[in-house]
C-alpha cells in the first residue's frame, strides 16, 4: 500500500480548478450581499405607522393584530434591523483592518 497522501480525483473531474476556485468564492459574497440587502430592504420598507403594520401583517399572514401589537412589532423590527446593519459594518471594518495589517506585516 501506498502512504502517500492522495489528492482528491472529484475536484479535477467535475470542474477546472480555476472554476472551482471562484465557485466556492462566490457563495460567501452572495450570502455578505443578502446580509446587507435584507435588513436595508425591510427598513425602507417598513411601514410608518402601525395601523399599516397591523393591515401588512393581515394581508400576509391572515392574521388581525391589535395596534400596540403592530407598533411593537414595528419597534423590534426596526432594532433588529438597525443591530444587524451595526454588526455588519464592525464585522466589515474590522476585516479590512486585519487586512490591511497582514499587508503591511
């Protein structure tokens, strides 16, 4: 038997290498941009008042919510989405950090 370690025939087989290579890059970016775009969409989008919160939440779900009920979902809406885009930007800074300080080491 041979000890060698075997490199793996499924990766040459399916794809050029360059084209795996940026199909496995891809993915993450993809999922970054949707991190961004939802919670940016969904506070463009939020309703003003909650009474149009409450009729959204109707139409979609089937489902009447009484107004304290749609002005606080409409409140931990808008702050999830505020801490999801707060976390992305240090998440963001501080990768750009640490690549900046890799470049410069």
């Amino acid at each position: 038997m041979n000890a060698s370690v075997s490199t793996c025939c499924c990766r040459a087989a399916s794809a050029p290498s360059g084209q795996h290579d940026r199909a496995i890059h891809r993915t993450p970016r993809r999922v970054n941009l949707t991190g961004w775009l939802l919670p940016s969409a969904l506070l463009v989008l939020m309703p003003k008042c909650p009474a149009c919160m409450a009729a959204y939440i109707a139409m979609a779900t089937g489902l009447g919510i009484s107004l304290p009920a749609a002005a606080n979902v409409r409140f931990m809406l808008i702050t999830l989405c505020i801490a999801s885009l707060s976390w992305l930007t240090v998440r963001t800074l501080h990768r750009l950090y640490q690549s900046r300080a890799r470049v410069r080491s």
